[in-house]
C-alpha cells in the first residue's frame, strides 16, 4: 500500500511559517531592525516605499555575514544564535529561532548583501525570489548588512489584497520602528519614507529619546520611576495623571530590551493611578525592566511580545509601589525641573535648610474660623489654641512648624503651601511600610513569649488561620499547639507590639475573605495592612511637637506617603496660590 503522507516541500513549509511571522510589512521591519540589533549596530537605516508594500530595506554598520554564512541565513532554523538547547533560558538576543529570514524570503523578493570586514569594502549579495536562491555575486559596501525585502507577498495574492491602505501599514510600521527605537536609544535610527525623512533619531540617553519620538511637548509630563530590588530593576517615566488620555497610544514595557504587552503589569500602573485619573484614561508610560534572563520565558508567544516572568507577583508588587511612589511625589512637588535631572525634593528638605524659627506665632487676635473654612474641616477652637500654644518655639532644632487639630490632622507648611495630614492614616503608612520590608526580608526574627498566648477562636476561624500558617511562621510566628480546635502562640516576631497580637488575628480573620479574594494582593501584602491597621491608633491621640515631627519625618520617608494602605488620602497640600486667589480671596 502505498503512503499518503508526504513531507511538505522546503518552501511550502516556509510559507506556513511565514504566516505566523509575517502579517504585513510593519513585521518584517521588526525582524529585520532586531537582527541588525543583534549584530551590534550602532547605526540603522529603515527605508521603506509605498509604507512596505513595494520596499523594505534595512541597512546596519553591524557585523555582517561571511560569504558562507549569507548562503546560511535564509534556510529555516539557520541562527548563530542558539548552538544547544540550554541557550534557550539564557537569551541574549531578541531573534533565535532562525525563522524569520527564511519566512520573509519565501514571500518576498529578497537580496541581502553582507561584509564582515571592516577594511574593504567588497562584500558578497544573494537573491533569492519566493525562497529560491537565484543570484550570487560579490558587491560594494562598508562593514554591515544590507537586507532588502521587495514586493511582499507577491507569490500570495490572498495576502497581498489583506493588507490595508498605506496610511495604515505606514502607522503599523512606525509603531514597530517607535518600539524598537525607543529602548535601543544609544543606536542611531533613521526612517524614510518613499524619500522623506521620518525621524533622525541620533545616539541619546533615554529621556531624550522618548521626546524626539513624540515631540518637545512630551517633556513636561514625564515623571521619572526607577527602582532596584534583588530580582527586578525598573528604570523609565510614566505621564503625569493630568496628561492620561481616552486612547492607550504610549504604552510601553519593556522586559531586557524588548517590548513586550503584559496586561498584568499594565493593571498594576492603572491602579498606581487610582483615584487620580478617571477610569476611562489611560495612563501613559515608558518602562525599561531588567531581569535575569533565567528568570523570564519569552518562548511563548512566536513574536516574542509576551514573556512570563517567574517573579509575576513581586514585580507587580514593586512596579505598582514605584509608580505610586513617584506620583506621590510629583503631587507634593508640582513645579520640579526635570530639565536639569533634579531629584524630588521632599516637602521638608532640612538638609539644605539652616535651621530657622518657625514663622507661626502665637497671635492674640488669631481667628479659627478663618482657619476652619479653609481647611474645611472641623476643629474646636479651643483645642487649636491649646495645640498651637504646645509648640516649643524656643526649639532651634526645629525647621518647619507643625501643629495638631482635633487630635487627628496634623498641620504644616512646605515650599508649596499648607500641608494637612491625616495622622491615624499616617501611622498606618509608615507601619504597612515598615512591616512589609520586614516580612520581605531574610532572616526573620521571633522573640519566645514567656507565657504563650491561647487564641480565643472558634473552629471556623481557626480554619482561616490555618489557610495562614505558614506565612505566619515566615513571618516570625511560633506555635506551641495549632490543632483544628485551638492555637497556642509561643513566639512572635519583635517588630510587633505584643499587645496588639491578639487584635492582629482577629482582624486577619475579618479582613481575610474580602482581601485575599482581591487581585494581586500578595499575603505578605495583606498581612502588613492587617498589622498596620491593628497597630495603629484608632481614636485621637495628641501627638507633642517631636511626635508630630517624626510622623511627618517617617511618612515622606515612605515609598507612597499619598496614600494609606487602604487606598485612602493621608495628605492634601492646599497651594499658597489657591490660598491667595480662592480662599482668603
Ligand atoms: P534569528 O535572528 O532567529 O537567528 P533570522 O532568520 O532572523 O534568525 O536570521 C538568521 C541568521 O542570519 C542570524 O542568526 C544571523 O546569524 C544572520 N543575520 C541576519 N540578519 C543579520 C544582520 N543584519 N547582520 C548580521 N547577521 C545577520
Ligand atoms: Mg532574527
């Protein structure tokens, strides 16, 4: 009996391949830009006609292909890029399955010429039409590669009508040239259209890059992030709130040098912006992760533009704590230079100040109410009077004055204006931070209690805590018994106030199935804002002028001193010009 099956002809299996690599002209672009990256240009040159459909060629000073080697290149699986299969979890390079020359040639009519070296300028130029190798002959250039993809599809008419209007390849193909471009900002690009010149992007740090990409316009909206953890270092800017937009034009991630799409990290900068842009806006940014190349999967997906991170979770953690980070500051500083590359300044910058008397006075004639309307909240003026006469003024060591209302708000002044915090909210900030750090760092500490401490739980609760234990235990807890009807803690971690042990599990319990059902709230995430709100001060406390300080100190030393661990406003700063025109007006 004869066999039916049969191996499929070289170049109709290319073309198979093809349509997985090649959609429209704006994929070739990329294939070919990211080769000539992988060749270590510093300079490239994309010129393409009739937005691709008629040309596609990318020049680059990198570092060429032998005479051998050019022969090599359009043949499927033909890379130097992976020798063995280990190669494939350490990828420095952004191609490597040796696919994309040999599906773009197999649709294409393509010439590629190539010198290595870089004292003569003879180098060697293939044809090859529909995957057929048709001419071969030596040809001047300059030490790099020459790749020239002409009339696409040419042999799949099917294709060739799918493909839109020009105005549209062209914004395909300029999306993928801003990709690549932007990250690879120390290289030189060029791009020219049927003669004109579209960008002229020279050598730059990445700041510049992004405005000579999007316009002069863009340089007042950036806000810097960068961050740095064991795992993770995040590098880049994201759009002041006030510029999100309704369409998500600039959004860019990139993981190792590479764009990627990722919707979870992109929730987690939406939800940095929470409450400071409407739900219909996007935010817009530009950020630069680097991870261990071991620690991503970029094989997922054949163009490579979603990578799976082993550490999802933490980076989430991270990215949305440094965008929130960043914009908190930004609000409390609205007329930074970035110009100048200028770090933040915090809102009470003693470092630079020479101490100075604080400009309050005790005035007789002082009226509350004046104060009561503009603040707009509640205060008995008995007591502001009471607090404002606490302040030590003989105190040389202070450099910003501070008072307390109500035993709830506490109020200063910085550069900008008047500054009214709420302290419970506060305290809340600073403990989640501190508690946090603790639960993320190694080793843990955990102190013997003297008598261990029986928890009054019923069987149900239990059954949560025990969903819990092992984090509790990560955490510095130790227990003496731990059936399904009793707990019995023997040790703790000291960071905790012993006293407040007991309120921690019962709010763990009660916070517990609203919480952990959230998205992307990790437990130690969760565990900090339990012990942050059953270790902070509830009712009104009045705070003496140190204990007002060293708040104020702790929450601008904070990651995210905007907002408390529940999302809620801990400041508002009331500028000296709204002071001026709107409320004393
Ligand atoms: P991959 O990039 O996955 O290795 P490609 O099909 O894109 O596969 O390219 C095949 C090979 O051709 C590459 O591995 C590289 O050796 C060579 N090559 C392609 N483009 C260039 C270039 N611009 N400069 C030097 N070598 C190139
Ligand atoms: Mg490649």
């Amino acid at each position: 009996m004869s066999s039916i099956i049969k191996l499929l002809p070289e170049n109709v299996a290319n073309q198979i391949a093809a349509g997985e690599v090649v959609q429209r002209p704006s994929s070739v672009v990329k294939e070919l830009l990211e080769n000539s990256i992988d060749a270590e240009a510093n300079n490239i040159r994309l010129i393409i006609k009739d937005s691709g459909k008629t040309l596609i060629q990318v020049v680059d000073n990198g570092i060429g292909m032998s005479s051998k080697d050019i022969k090599l290149c359009f043949l499927r699986h033909a890379t130097s890029k992976i020798k063995q299969s280990k190669d494939l979890f350490d990828l420095k390079f952004m191609g490597f399955r040796g696919e994309a020359l040999s599906s773009i040639a197999s649709v294409s009519q393509m010439s590629i010429i190539s010198n290595t070296d870089a004292q003569t300028e003879i180098g060697n130029k293939i044809k090859i039409n529909g995957g057929q190798l048709v001419l071969q002959e030596e040809q001047v250039l300059k030490r790099g590669t020459s790749v020239s993809v002409e009339n696409l599809f040419f042999n799949i008419p099917a294709r060739r009508n799918f493909l839109k209007s020009d105005s549209v390849e062209l914004r395909h193909i300029i999306d993928e040239f801003h990709r690549i471009s932007l990250i690879n900002h120390n290289i030189n690009f060029t791009l020219i259209n049927n003669g004109n010149e579209i960008f002229n992007l020279k050598k730059s740090i990445f700041k510049e890059r992004i405005i000579r990409v999007f316009g002069k316009s863009t340089l007042e909206k950036l806000v810097p992030i960068s961050e740095v953890t064991d795992f993770v270092k995040i590098n880049g800017f994201i759009y002041k709130p006030d510029f999100a937009r309704k369409t998500k034009t600039a959004q860019f991630f990139f993981v190792n040098k590479r764009f990627i799409k990722n919707q979870h990290l992109n929730h987690a900068v939406k939800s940095a912006y929470e409450g400071l842009i409407d739900d219909k806006y996007y935010p817009s940014y530009f950020l630069s992760f680097e991870v261990p190349n071991n620690t991503i999967d970029v094989n997922i997906h054949p163009n490579k533009t979603e990578v799976r991170f082993e550490n999802d979770q933490s980076i989430y953690a991270v990215l949305k704590s440094s965008v929130k980070h960043s914009l908190g500051q930004f609000n409390i500083s609205p007329t930074i230079d970035f110009e100048n590359g200028v770090k933040y300044n915090t809102p009470y910058d003693y470092k630079y100040k020479s101490p100075d008397i604080p400009k309050i006075s005790v005035d007789r004639s002082y009226n509350p109410f004046e104060i009561e309307k503009m603040i707009d909240v509640k205060i008995d003026d008995f007591e502001t009077e009471e607090s404002i006469s606490k302040i030590n003024f003989s105190d040389n060591s202070i450099s910003f004055p501070s008072f307390q209302i109500d035993g709830k708000y506490v109020i200063s002044k910085n550069s900008s204006g008047l500054v009214i915090i709420n302290q419970h909210r506060a305290h809340q900030r600073i403990l989640y931070e501190k508690f946090l750090k603790e639960f993320c760092s190694k080793p843990k500490l955990s102190q013997a209690l003297i008598f261990p401490i029986k928890l009054d739980l019923s069987k149900k609760e239990i059954n949560v805590i025990s969903g819990l234990k092992t984090n509790l235990i990560a955490i510095g807890f130790k227990f003496s018994k731990f059936t399904k009807s009793e707990i019995e803690l023997s040790a703790f971690n000291p960071i905790f106030d012993k006293e407040s042990i007991e309120g921690f599990f019962r709010d763990i319990i009660v916070d517990h199935e609203n919480d952990l059902n959230k998205i992307n709230s990790s437990l130690n995430d969760f565990m900090a804002r339990v012990f942050s709100k059953s270790h902070s001060s509830k009712s009104k406390k009045s705070l003496i002028l140190q204990e007002q300080h060293s708040l104020i100190n702790n929450l601008f030393a904070c990651k995210e001193p905007s907002v408390s661990p529940f999302n809620q406003k801990i400041f508002k700063v009331i500028p000296l010009d709204s002071i001026e025109n709107k409320i004393l007006k």
